[in-house]
C-alpha cells in the first residue's frame, strides 16, 4: 500500500478515465475561417452536434476549419459527415489525431479532403 502522495500503485479512475473520452467540441472564428476542434471519441451517437457545427460555421464564414488534434475515437459515421460537408462547403481538416489518420488512410479519404497539419495552415491557406 503506497503511503505517498505520488500515486504509485494506484488504479486510474475510471470517471475520469471515461470522461477523457467523452465527445466535447469547441468552435471559435479564426480569420475568415470557422475552427471546430474535436476532443475525445466521436461516433454516432454524437455526429449530430459536429454536423450542426459545421453547418452554422458554413453559413457565416468562408471555410470551416476541423481541429482533428484532441479526437482519440472516430467510427465511419464521423467519415461520412467530414466527405458530405466537404461536396457542400470549403473544408479543412488540420492535426488529425492517429485515429482519424488511419480512417483518412485507410479509405482514401485523405485525397478527397484538404488535410493540413496545422491549424494556422488550414486557415491562412
């Protein structure tokens, strides 16, 4: 039993170990652009809230910008969200995250869209 305050020897938390990974997004206005940055798994269960991100970023803005830096999950549902948004409006996706680079990948879905590695590329350019 440890008796210090380092945390040796102790189980991570599970609530805040799922918490980490519970979908959460942040938007803002960079520039001419609309930056939606992604953070922990996304699924279908929470494409809808990036959907209507994207959609009120489009309306008002030149390009919508996804942050794909903080995604630790995304499924096939996230894909197809990313490629139809794409056939409607400008979009960037910058730092993608290992998870949606293997899905970008794996499906050629990195030539269809604009993948940048940073956020301040897929504004300015």
């Amino acid at each position: 039993m440890s008796s210090g305050s380092g945390g040796e020897g102790r189980e991570p938390d599970p609530t805040t170990a799922h918490a980490a990974s519970l979908p959460r997004l942040e938007q803002h206005e960079e520039g001419d652009a609309w930056v939606v940055a992604l953070f922990g798994a996304f699924d279908l269960n929470s494409v809808p809230a990036l959907s209507e991100a994207l959609e009120s970023g489009a309306r008002a803005h030149a390009k919508v910008v996804v942050d794909a830096g903080g995604l630790t999950f995304a499924d096939s549902t996230v894909l197809n969200v990313l490629l139809s948004f794409n056939r409607r409006a400008v979009l960037r996706v910058a730092r993608p995250a290992t998870a949606l680079a293997r899905v970008l990948n794996l499906t050629g879905a990195d030539i269809v869209l604009d993948v940048r590695a940073t956020v301040e590329n897929a504004v300015a350019g």
